[in-house]
C-alpha cells in the first residue's frame, strides 16, 4: 500500500497528519503517525471498493 509520506509534518516536535478536512494528530512519532497514515489510506481504499461494489449491484 502506497502512502504520501509528504501529509506527515511536524509542530513543535509533534507529529500531525494533513487532510483534507484540516490536520490529524498529534502524534509523538514520525512512526506512529506513519502507522496512522497507512491506516487512514487503507480504510479509504477499503471504502471506495464498497462504494464500487454497491454501485455495480443497483
């Protein structure tokens, strides 16, 4: 699974998330943040296949 390591910045020596409903976190590592990034990218690939899945059955 592709990420955009790019989204990950840092404040203040805290770890934040860019979205595009504003910012995610803080998180205390580069590492935990990665993790939810990955997460975040999975879940949405996840919804789009349902999304798709329902559409070709209506």
């Amino acid at each position: 699974m592709k990420y955009n390591e790019s989204r990950i910045i840092t404040i203040r020596e805290q770890w934040f998330i860019e979205t595009r409903t504003g910012y995610d976190g803080p998180f205390e590592t580069k590492d935990e943040a990665k993790k939810y990034l990955k997460l975040l990218n999975s879940c949405d690939a996840a919804r789009c296949e349902f999304a798709g899945l329902q559409f070709s059955h209506t």
